[in-house]
C-alpha cells in the first residue's frame, strides 16, 4: 500500500523509465534509468508529474551515493568525490 499519491506517481513515473530502456533492448543501469527520467522531465507539462520526476532523480542519485565505493572511503577518509554526474544530461 503507499502512503501517499505523491510516492505512487513516483513509482509510476520509475517504472515508464525502465520500460522505455527495456522497449529500446538498451542495458539497464544507473545511468540509463537516470538518462530516462530526466527525458521524462523535459517532455512532462503535468506540474505533479514533474515534481514526481524530480522526486525520482533525486532518490535514485540518493541511491547511487550511498551504495558507492566512495562511501566506504568517505567513512574512513572523511572525502569522497561523486563521479555520476558528468553522466547526467544539464537540465
């Protein structure tokens, strides 16, 4: 059950991403489903859709952070660089 509309519409729009990469046989990975999403932002006009877009970059970003490498190194270095984003379309 979901808590709230917000966090369906969400799921949702995550969802329509992994659909087009698998419509299109690309490979699925991180960079893809992002790539996806931010195609989704940049065609959407339905404001709620476009929040629930931004909402998804953001979890999946938040994702990739905290599953990356550089986490183990941040905690023991106190420093950590964030590589994915030179793979993100500019909004």
């Amino acid at each position: 059950m979901y808590k709230n509309e917000d966090r369906k519409l969400t799921d949702l729009i995550l969802g329509e991403a992994v659909m087009t990469i698998l419509d299109d046989d690309a490979p699925v990975s991180f960079v893809a489903l992002l790539n996806g999403l931010e195609s989704i932002l940049m065609t959407e006009s339905d404001a709620e859709r476009k929040k629930a877009t931004l909402y998804a970059i953001n979890m999946v970003k938040a994702h990739i952070v905290e599953t990356s490498p550089l986490q183990a190194d941040k905690k023991q270095s106190g420093k950590a660089a964030i590589f994915f984003a030179e793979y993100i379309p500019a909004q």
